[in-house]
C-alpha cells in the first residue's frame, strides 16, 4: 500500500505556514462535505494504521482487534457528528 509520505508531508506543511501567516479568518479553508469526507477518510486510515500496531504490541486476538476497530469507528463517526453536525454513514451528503 502506497504511503503517502511525502504528499502528506507536503499538505501538513502547507497548512502550518497558513495557519502562521494568516491574518484573521483568511485561514478558514471552507470545506466541503465531500472535502472533509476526504480528510476523514485520510485520518481514519491513519487512526486504524497506529491502532493495529497497538494491538499487535498488546497481541490482542482476533475477535478483540475487531470490537476495538468496531468501537474506534462508532466513537469517530459520535465525534464528527457531535461536532460537526455531519453524519459519516448518510452517504449522499458527501457526494
């Protein structure tokens, strides 16, 4: 699986010379659904990424792996709607 690195590397640097030069809101990037959809999607797989590895360090089992990763993506999917509103599994608002 591809990485990423350095295009990722390249968005998070951006952002934080954004946010440093910024003057008021011109910071706001005024998102889409679809765009935040997209940075969802990138954290998550990043979220799922580190939580495997936490998993293979506590050599969890099978069926507890997947509760953990069950559990993880229903807190995410609270999070995001608890502060955004938005609903990760009603699909055709971020299309």
């Amino acid at each position: 699986m591809r990485t990423y690195k350095n295009e990722l590397e390249e968005i998070a640097n951006d952002f934080l010379t954004q946010n440093a030069e910024a003057k008021g809101n011109e910071n706001k990037p005024n998102y889409t659904n679809r765009q935040f959809m997209n940075a969802v999607i990138i954290f998550q797989t990043a979220l799922m990424d580190k939580m495997y590895d936490n998993q293979d360090y506590d050599k969890m089992d099978v069926e507890n792996r997947l509760k953990m990763a069950e559990s993880c993506g229903l807190d995410l999917r609270k999070l995001i709607h608890t502060y955004t509103g938005l609903d990760t599994h009603k699909f055709e608002d971020f299309l």
